[in-house]
C-alpha cells in the first residue's frame, strides 16, 4: 500500500517544542510519509532529527543524554546574550557534526531572520548545526549567529509557522502545520513565566534574579513573546491556508519552562489521534497552488554553501 506523503511546517514555541517528536511519530505510525520538514524556531530544533534519520527511541535518548546543569551556560565564544545554550550546542555537535543540510534524508530547511537587512533568510544549505542555533536565537535571550554578512536571529519573529516555507520545500503535497499556541479567541490567561528551574544554580539565586530588575525586564519580554507568538500564528495561518492546522496541548507550558518532555511528547501524538478525520479530509481537499515565499533561500545569496 502507498503511503501517503504530507509536508509538515512545524511552528515555534521553545520548550513546548518536545510536542513535535510526538506529532511526527504518531503521524509516522498512522501510515503517513513525511515528504519535507519546514521548521522555525523550535520546530527547526526537534525536526531537524528526524530530518537527518534519527528514529523516534533515538530522539528519546537524546533527551536523556541532555546535561540539564548546563543547558543555560554560556560558551567562551557566544555573541552577546542574557542566557547560553552550552548543553544544547553540545548535543548538537555530537549528533550532526559537521554534516550538512544538503545530506539530510528528509528536504529540510529552517527560518530566520537577518536584523541587519529585516529579512527573513530560509536556511536551506549550510551546517545542520549553524541553522538551529540561529533559528532559536530569541533575540538578546540566546546568542545570535553570525554567517557571513547576515546576524540571524530567531525565525519566530518573522515567521512563527513557514507554511510558506514548506510549500517551497515540498508543495506537491498537502502541508499540515504544527502550531504550539492556542487560536486568540480561545486562549486563557497566560500563566506567568517563571526562570527556568533547570538553571545551573540554587533556587535562592533563581529566586534573587528574578526579583532584580533585568530578571523582570526578561520575564516581561518573554512573556510579550508569547502574547506575539498566539496573534502571529493565527494571522499567518489565515494567510497561508495549510490543509491541516494540528494544536497539541502545551497551555500547562511556556518558553523556558521546565516542561515535561513525555507529557508534551504524547500531547503530540494524542492531538493526531484526535485528528485523523480532519487529517483525511484536508488531504482530500488538497489542490496545488502558487505561492510566494516570504522570505529568500541562503543557497540563492552570496555565501558559502555545501
């Protein structure tokens, strides 16, 4: 029996990201084959594993393998930031190396957004790795990256599901995208953000940092990135028209939250159990159609490239 093949833009929302693993695998399961991985932000982050081969237990293992304690450190060469990603970087070194984006078994690209031009750059060529950290750059957060002329940060603040992306990537099938917020007119109140508890040290100076006026002014902007992220997704749903829109349930959670990992995993793989009607119809319904990309494919511009 054919499968049949979809391509997924895979939205942001940090942490909360870890819903994506389950989505896919429980897509995966369900007889589906995944023609094209389109990823901002977190999205970028955990598709990107099964862009490249990893199996589902594989990604499970990786998790495990994550030193908390130095999650949030910073490295001696990181760009200017309020908080690192050593624990993340160092995972991502480990499993993709030097390879390219060009040798994975999955099309794969990623957004984000160069501040010095305002232009959103589709990294679609280049290190696995240099695209990740600069898709999850949240803009004076984590470290931004430099790549040849261009300062990249986050996609999500250009782009917070690359449904446009993804058209580019594979059109010839039907998109679903992964949102990790809920639709405006049904969100609840936000829960208020807290530092992140898996941060490498006491709670008492957690708790002092959080109480000075930089570990509020973070609180305040991160919190406001949420609020942006729920009326972004749903303006730029509306703009795109993805045949299927999949919202796992992620309310418990925010950016840097110390979430939990199989809860969100099976929230994933529930929200595409609970769909799979809606899935059908939406691939039934699925026509091809043009396009234009929002933003521009760094293998078009003058860099160097695989």
């Amino acid at each position: 029996m054919t499968k049949q093949k979809i391509t997924l833009a895979l939205g942001g929302g940090g942490l909360k990201g870890y819903a994506h693993i389950g989505v896919i695998t429980a897509l995966e399961d369900n007889g589906y084959e995944i023609a094209g991985i389109a990823g901002t932000s977190a999205g970028g982050l955990f598709g990107s594993f099964s862009a490249f081969g990893y199996t589902f237990n594989e990604t499970l293992s990786f998790i495990d393998e994550l030193d908390k304690s130095k999650l949030f450190q910073r490295m001696h060469n990181d760009t200017p930031s309020l908080i690192g990603l050593k624990g993340l970087y160092e995972i991502l070194q480990d499993k993709f190396g030097d390879h390219s984006i060009s040798q994975m078994e999955i099309p794969f690209a990623t957004t984000a957004v160069d501040i010095n031009t305002n232009q959103e750059i589709y990294l679609n060529c280049g290190k696995i790795t240099d695209a990740i950290k600069a898709t999850i750059a949240i803009p004076g957060v984590f470290p931004y990256v430099k790549l040849g002329s261009f300062t990249l940060v986050d996609g999500g603040v250009y782009d917070p599901i690359p449904v446009n992306l993804a058209r580019c990537i594979a059109g010839e099938y039907p998109i679903i995208a992964v949102c990790l917020t809920p639709q405006k007119e049904t969100s609840k109140e936000l829960i208020k953000l807290q530092l992140p508890s898996i941060t490498p040290i006491s709670s008492t100076v957690v708790d002092y940092f959080a109480n000075l006026r930089l570990g509020k002014a973070l609180e305040v902007f991160l919190n406001s990135m949420d609020v942006m992220q729920v009326v972004m997704a749903d303006m730029q749903i509306q703009l795109t028209t993805p045949e299927v829109v999949l919202r796992p349930d992620t309310s418990k959670y925010y950016y840097l939250d110390d979430v939990n990992p199989v809860e969100l995993i099976t929230n994933g793989q529930r929200i595409v159990e609970k769909s799979l009607e809606q899935i059908e119809a939406g691939i039934q319904s699925f026509h091809i159609s043009e396009h234009k990309p929002s933003g521009v494919f760094l293998s078009n511009l003058m860099l160097p490239t695989d």
